[in-house]
C-alpha cells in the first residue's frame, strides 16, 4: 500500500510528507477527496465536509465548522479524525493526535488486546488440568524411588533393579498423561464452531466459545437484533385528531396490528386522492421527501442470492449476475422513501429536483434530529421562498415550536400547553403500542431573509466575536433556526420484532440468564417491544410490576432525591443520592503504575504462574445481588445520576430496559453489571460501541456494524440475529459439559486403573497385573478413539435449564470429578479387573494367598508347583485379561459418562436427536485392536499378549451392566431431588 501524503506548512513553507511524519502542532491543508491523516483541530474551513463512518458508523456526512459546538470531542464539529474521508470543501487544521494517540488509534489499542495469545478461561482450566497431572505422576514417581531406595533395594533385593524402577516410573507418567485430550479439545472446539457457523455465529477465537458457559447477562441492542429492522410507516397524524393509517398489504404487519391500535389509528382516516386532503397531511409527506437521505443504489445480486453494492449503474448484466435497485440510507428515511413512493405515489426525485437542497444538518447519534433547507419551486412571480424541515424525537421537537396547524383547513395556531399535552398523549399512546414516533415541523421565509440569516452565520463562524465555547444545550444548525417552527405532525413507526426473539429471550431465562435492552428509542416504545420480546414478561412484569425512578432535587435541604416507584404511581422508597464509588479498570486499557520499587523476582515468578491458572479480574469473586421479580425501566439520562445503591437497586431486577441511551451510558451499565460479579455478552454495532464491547466478558459484533466493532467482538453474528446469541451459550456449555465427559472418561481408566497395578505391584509385592506394553496401547488407541467420539455428543435436554457456571467456582477438573472419576468409577473399574486377574490364577491352582507380599519369592515362597516358563505364561495371560476387562469396563464408562443428569434412554445414540454413531465407531475401533493384541500370533510372540478365555470376561460385563443400573437410578434421585447431597456431589 501506498503511504498517505499530506500537504504540510512548517517554518513558512508549504510541503508533502508521509502521515507518518506528522507531528503534534503541524499545520496541514485538507482539501476534497482526502483522507484525514491524524486528528485535527480545524482553524479555517470553507463548507467542508467529512465523512466519519467508519469511526461512528454514520454514513451521512458531518458539516465541520471553527467553533466548539459540543464539549463532547466526538460531537464537536471543528474537529476532524484520522480516518475521516473529506467528500466537500477544504479546510486547514492543526494537528493535536498521531498514530495510538488519535481516536481510532486508541479503539485499536483495544482491539488489538484480544489477540490468538491472549490466556482465556479455557486456557487457564486445561493448565490447571496439566498441573494437576504433573503434581500427580510426580508424587507417585517420587513415591516409587522412596519405596524402592528405602525398602525395597535393601530389604526385598532383587525384586525391583534400578532399571526396572525406571521403567515403572516412565509406565507411571504415561499412564497419568491423557493422551488424548490435546486432539480432544482441539476437535470439540472445531465441532462446535462449525455448528455455531451453520447458525450464522462466526467466532474469531475458538477457545472464546467455552467463555459463554459462564454468561449470565446479555446486554443487547434492540433495532436489528431484536427487533427486523425493516421499518414501516403505518400512519401520519397532524392536529389533535388528524389521522391517515397507511395502507398494510403483509399479511405479517396486518397480523400484528391489535384491534386497540386499529381503533386509535381508525378515529379519521383521510384518503389521499380526495379532493379534501389536509393541508398538514400535505406539508408532512412534502417533508417526508425533502428531509430524507435515502437514495437509490444499483446492486449486482448472484445466484446464490448475495447482493454487492455497483457504484457503476450502466454495468451490463450477465448470466450469472442480474441488477437490482435497492433503497440505501438509515432505517427511517428508508421508510418514509418507501411510504411516499409505494403508498402515496410521489415521485420522490422529482420532488427533490423541483425543491432542491441548499443547506441541512445530518442525524447523528446525540442529537437524534435532522434539518434541511430547500429552496421551494416557485409557482407564481412572487419572491423565491426557502421551506426549513426538521424532523426528530417529540420531546425534542415541541420545544423549538410557537404553533401548529390545525385538523382539518390547514389554520396555523398558537402553541398551547392543552395542545402539547394532546401530543405528548399521542406519543405514549403509539409508544405503548410498540411504534416509534417521528415529528415534523417546518418554517417558511424569504430567501432574502434566509440568506441574511447564513451570512450572519457564516461572519460568526469564520470571525467569532468571543471564544467562548457552547454549552452543552447550544445547538448549530448550519445557520438554520432553532425555534418558531410550526407543527406540522408526526409518523408512527413500526419495526416489528423477530418471530424467533421472544423464544429466545425465554430459552435465556430458562437458562437462568437475564437479558437486558439497551437501545436509543423511547421509554414506552422500548418498553412495549421489550413486552413482545418476553425481555418484561407477562409473569414478572407486567404481573408484579414494573419499577422505575425519578430525580428531584430539595430546594430546602440541597439534595438530590431519588423516588423509586412501581407501577408509576406506587412509591416504594426515597433515596439521598449519593457520590458513586465505581472503581473499574476499562478492559484492554492498560494501567502503567507510578512506582519505581520492583517486586521480589520469585514473587513476581509465582504471580506469573498463578496467572495461566486463575482470573486476575477479582471482582468476578464478588457476591452477586439477590434477584427480584420485577422489571424496571431506566432511561439514559438519569443514569449520570445514579449512585451504588440505586444501581444495586436497579441491577436487582430480573428484567431491565435502559432506554434513550448513548454509547458511553452503554459502557457505563457494562462496567455496573461487571462490577457486581455478572459475567456480561454485550451487542455492538458501531466504533463507539467498541469501548463497551472490550469491557464486556464476550463482545458480539454484528455483520452490519463497523469493522473496529467487528474487529473488538469475540464474535459476529452474520444475520445480526438475537437468538444466535442463544445458539452459542448452548453451544458453550455443551462445550464445557464435552470436555468434562472426556475427563471423566480418561482419568478412571486411562490413569488410575493403569497407576494402581504398579503401586500394587510394587508396595504389595504381587506380579504386575498389566505390562508397560499393554498399557501404552490403551492408552494410544483405545482410550484416545472413545474420548474423540465422546466429543461428537450433542447437547443434553436440560443443558439450557442449568444456571450459569461460575468462574471462580466451576472447573473442567474440580473434587467433585476427582471424586467421581477414581475414587468411585476408578475403583470399581481396578477391582473388576483384579477380580478377573486373581480368579484366573486361582484356576491355574494359584491361590491369593501365594501371591500376596511374595515379592521376588513368587513361586518359590510359598512353592508354587508350576515352572518358570509357566508362571510366565500365566502371568502374560493375567495381563491380558486385566486389559481385555479395564477395555469392557471403559466401554461401560463411555456409556455411563454420555450425559450428566439425562438418562441414556432419553440420550441414546442410536437413533433419535442424540445419535452419535461416531461412538459406535469408537466402540467396533476398541474391540477390535483389544482382539487383534491378543488373538494375533504375531502380537502374541512379539509383544507376550496371550489369547483370554471368554469366561474371564464374563464378570466385567456383569460388574458394567450393575453399575449401568447404579448409575441411571443415580440420575433419576437427582433430577427428582435436585437439592439433595446426592446432587451436590455429582461432576
């Protein structure tokens, strides 16, 4: 790639240099057509304009000017950003940020914190799991050379040499080494990512997926995600009964439309080829055209149904590809395109043609409005006039209005408090039904008038009188009015939710997560989708009650009060708010500490360690808050005033909605929920999200947002669908619950049945029971083929009944799988096959008592009357009917551990939703490589394997098929007894 050049002036003299170069202080010139190389405070600007998509995410472009609009740096319009594209104007800025230090520089920081290096949670629990196993074989290793160096080289001599004891050893450790967990846990991650992808979830790491067995909150946005984002205009009201209910051809949208809504649409229906059509409905549908930036864009769609946008509109069509016209813009401009075209038959082009844009103010995500000038087609000789729309949030629009139309002759009258409160009623009406509100109004003058009005503007701006900055509340429009608007009406919205959410939301619950709605719109409208959604639910919210605050101040003591209510009318409690004490480090940003006193190096040696094996983030440990069954609804703009008890209060709820929010209010709840030991999966689209996403647990991306929000994420979720969400939280913890079966599986035999016999051996002074040879072929082949079918094991039933797993408390090898895995499955497993090993010597006439503590004295003391060659014989054939039945006995382990609480009729893998034939594989694999050791002549002489008599495998299969019966009356006390000891103790 080529390097970006500026055009720089240093000491005087104009120049180019490479981006790179720049430094703090330069002065550069920003001309069209350039990509904006660091972030720049501009000095002079003449109608400049930058595109910021791909930092905010907002298409549209920002109209830059010299003077502080916001004291917000990402809102103010006199500073330009690295990245930023200049699509008008030219301008001279001076440069304040390079390279990390600019904005997006420091979203990349972050983003780059979340690498393939980065030590996950599953990391940590597979080296706590190798830890545990090196602790383990070098304790009996070491257990081995103090027993042969203290006892039995000098009292039993000649039993074990030193050769032979270093065979034990090395038999020792690779008994205790699960050979196959690496290819397990290598092939369960690739499992269960490529069913993740087939949902439409593409994870960029795939040990981030164990990550989601521990999700308890999900904080996610609501257009796109819960909701289709496709947007209809269903009516246009004006005056204070005025009413068009927009034609609905979907079946799906009249469906959706209750008998309450079609009343409150129904009260006037005007028709818009009658010759009465309200002069308001008129002047909205006008500025529905005008003040919209949806525009026409040729796609190229394949066969496979992708669609790539064509900037090339005359590219001739093939046979593979076929032109198509798409409506391109922001969700809402592309409803009203739709609605003034395919429902009221405006030639919107036309329209925009006739009237044509002079001047105008983009939405963006603070001020949530829009403002365009145009100068009016002129149908008289009369002076030219410039029609002023601005379009944005009721709340926000009443203010800037002095009057409104009136029903029906179109009258202009003064604004009153009866009419405002008739609009605001109007509002929360359609705000309850689940629509979104749009408001117009408009003001008409001059074009004399206007252009006077932007030369004072534009004088102002380029030579300010006072450099003072704005307040906060100081709006710039460009030069365009901030009030005496007339009211014009409003359009009712509807984005209707996914069909798939609601079950969704409820499958989350059930899993004992709580879903929390954090979007920009309305409190009654996010309240309402979050009612259809399930996010408030008919059986705790809308039953019990849902909870909201209010902030006021006392003027006599001087405080600030906080008023929680249920139910709007219903106090519950007052609170003094208080100073907020949150203490939490922003994830990925690091803290460079001030002190210069080095740690002791071991200390810092065994931090390190203590790293690769536990959760630095202690507020994980902290104890989580007592769940109430109430919702409550939190909008954006009380949230700067809450404090901890008002969030422990609000954080309490068993559903949350926070409405009207911002990104930063969105990181803010993030660190609120973390801070009180909740592990959170949050939804992001844009760049300014991406502080919130690194601060979450596990960041969801969306395919439709930004690429520094795509880059931050964990994950994408290519159809921007809720409900994937759910996929991958089941997929997580089925995940977990595969690698916990192979565990459960390797150890019992895999380690303790092949440790016990040289402990045995060794301190009992008996023959060992199974050679290194045997135990090396278990281990690679039998044991290693079973653990990988077991991870091919789908989901059990009751997998997304279960809470969340706790970090610091749940772990893929804890006492409870210890416990399982030798002390009950390990035991049994090693007395089975002893048992068959003793009872074979016992029919060759050698009796237990003979073998029993004879150390190198076997067979002569007591005398055995068999030869040496015999006893070898036997011996060989001891051990392969000790391996031959430890085979049976896996085989009924890898039965038993298929699930965890299911029984295996219910989970057989057979036939049904849980077959599993790669388990039948596995089973067919082992037999045959136990029948080919010991059936072949060639093993037979090379490796001194022996055929077995099938009588010695008898009891291993009774011994299996009992603790099979053992082991589903286990399962069944303990999903009838869920609370009991017997359900506390299991793995």
């Amino acid at each position: 790639m080529q390097p970006s050049i500026a055009t720089v002036k240093r000491n005087g003299i104009e120049m180019q240099l490479n981006a790179e170069e720049l430094v703090p202080g330069d002065v550069i010139y920003i001309r069209l057509g350039d990509k904006i190389p660091p972030d720049c405070r501009l000095i002079s600007c003449h109608y400049l304009q930058v595109n910021t998509s791909q930092l905010t995410g907002e298409s549209v472009p920002i109209t830059c000017t010299v003077k502080c609009t916001d004291l917000n740096f990402m809102e103010t319009t006199n500073l330009v950003f690295y990245s930023s594209l200049v699509v008008q104007g030219s301008g001279v800025g001076i440069v304040v940020n390079i390279g990390d230090a600019t904005v997006l520089g420091q979203v990349g920081q972050m983003t780059r914190g979340s690498d393939g290096s980065e030590v996950t949670g599953l990391h940590r629990e597979i080296n706590r799991f190798v830890v545990f196993i090196i602790l383990a074989a070098f304790t009996c290793v070491v257990l081995l050379w103090i027993t042969w160096a203290a006892w039995l080289n000098i009292s039993q001599t000649g039993y074990i040499s030193v050769n032979g004891n270093v065979i034990n050893s090395i038999g020792m450790v690779v008994c205790f080494i699960p050979e196959g967990l690496p290819a397990a846990v290598t092939l369960v991650l690739t499992i269960v990512a490529k069913r993740m992808y087939k949902q439409k979830v593409m994870v960029k790491s795939l040990v981030t997926i164990e990550a989601f067995n521990y999700v308890s909150v999900i904080a996610t946005d609501k257009t796109g995600t819960l909701t289709m984002n496709q947007m209809s205009i269903t009516a246009l009201l004006w005056g204070t009964l005025g009413e068009f209910m927009v034609p609905i051809h979907s079946e799906y949208e009249q469906a959706i439309t209750s008998k309450q809504e079609q009343g409150m649409i129904d009260r006037k229906r005007a028709s818009l080829t009658s010759t009465d059509v309200a002069n308001a409905l008129k002047d909205l549908i006008l500025g529905a055209c005008l003040c919209n930036n949806a525009a026409k864009q040729s796609c190229i769609t394949s066969n496979n149904g992708d669609a790539t946008h064509n900037p090339e509109p005359n590219t001739d069509d093939d046979e593979t590809s076929s032109k198509l016209i798409q409506v391109i813009g922001d969700a809402a401009d592309v409803a009203l395109y739709n609605m003034c075209k395919e429902k009221c038959s405006v030639n919107i082009e036309q329209v925009k043609k006739m009237n044509p844009r002079i001047n105008s103010v983009p939405f963006n995500s603070k001020n949530k409005f829009m403002i365009t000038a145009n100068l009016l087609a002129q149908t008289s000789n009369d002076n030219e006039m410039v029609l002023i729309t601005l379009k944005g949030a009721p709340d926000f629009i009443l203010s800037r209005c002095s009057t409104y139309k009136d029903d029906s002759n179109g009258e202009i009258l003064p604004m009153t408090d009866e009419f405002r409160a008739t609009v605001q009623e109007r509002q929360e009406t359609l705000g309850e039904s689940g629509y979104r509100v749009i408001a117009m109004i408009q003001q008409k003058m001059s074009k004399q008038q206007y252009d006077m009005m932007i030369e004072a503007y534009k004088t102002n701006k380029n030579y300010p009188q006072s450099t003072e900055q704005l307040s906060p509340d100081e709006l710039d429009l460009n030069g365009l009015p901030t009030k005496n608007y007339c009211f014009i009406g409003m359009f009712a919205l509807l984005d209707p939710a996914r069909p798939e959410v609601p079950e969704a939301v409820l499958k989350a619950r059930g899993a004992h997560i709580r879903v929390c709605m954090v979007t920009g719109d309305h409190p009654t409208t996010a309240a309402t989708i979050g009612k259809k959604v399930n996010i408030l639910s008919k059986e705790i919210s809308i039953d019990n009650g849902i909870d909201s605050f209010r902030i006021e101040d006392d003027n006599e003591t001087q405080e600030t009060l906080a008023h929680f209510v249920r139910n709007t009318h219903t106090l519950l409690e007052s609170h003094i708010v208080g100073e907020l004490t949150t203490s939490i480090d922003v994830k990925g940003i690091k803290s460079i500490s001030i002190s210069k006193k080095k740690s002791n190096i071991f200390k810092r040696l065994w931090n390190g360690f203590l790293f690769y094996l536990r959760d630095p983030n202690q507020v994980k440990d902290v104890k989580k808050l007592d769940i109430i069954p109430y919702g409550v609804v939190v909008t954006g703009s009380d949230i700067h005033s809450m404090d901890d008890h008002m969030w422990d209060w609000v954080l309490s709820h068993k559903e949350i909605v926070f409405a009207r929010t911002s990104p930063e209010q969105k990181l803010r709840i993030v660190m609120e929920f973390s801070k009180r030991g909740e592990v959170v999966a949050v939804t992001g689209d844009g760049t300014n999200d991406a502080p919130a996403l690194k601060q979450a647990d596990l960041e969801v991306a969306m395919a439709a947002g930004t690429e520094v929000a795509k880059e931050a994420g964990d994950m994408i979720l290519l159809d921007n669908n809720f409900s994937s969400i759910i996929t991958a939280i089941e997929m997580g913890r089925l995940l977990s619950d595969n690698l916990k079966k192979v565990a459960i599986y390797l150890l019992p035999g895999g380690t303790w049945s092949e440790v016990i016999p040289v402990l045995v051996s060794t301190w009992m002074g008996i023959p060992l029971s199974l050679s290194l040879f045997l135990g090396v072929v278990f281990c690679m082949f039998n044991d290693i083929v079973n653990s990988l079918a077991m991870v091919s094991e789908t989901a059990e039933q009751d997998i997304m009944s279960r809470p969340p797993a706790i970090r610091h408390k749940n772990h893929l090898v804890d006492w409870k799988l210890l416990v399982h895995a030798y002390l009950i499955m390990g035991n049994i497993e090693c007395f089975t096959a002893f048992f068959c090993f003793f009872w074979y010597y016992a029919s060759q006439d050698i009796p237990v008592s003979s073998i029993f503590f004879t150390y190198a004295n076997f067979g002569t003391d007591p005398p055995i009357n068999k030869t040496r060659d015999e006893l070898t014989s036997i011996l060989q054939t001891g051990q392969s009917i000790y391996y031959v039945d430890l085979c049976i006995m896996q085989m009924f382990n890898l039965i038993w551990t298929r699930t965890r609480y299911v029984s295996f009729f219910k989970h057989n893998p057979l036939f049904g939703k849980a077959r599993n034939l790669t388990l039948c594989i596995g089973v067919v694999f082992s037999t045959s490589v136990g029948l080919l050791i010991t059936l072949v002549p060639w093993f037979n002489s090379v490796f001194k394997t022996k055929p077995v008599p099938v009588k010695y495998i008898c009891p291993a299969l009774g011994f299996g098929l009992s603790l099979f019966i053992f082991d589903e009356v286990r399962k069944f006390l303990m999903r009838r007894y869920p609370k009991s000891c017997l359900a506390k103790m299991a793995w």
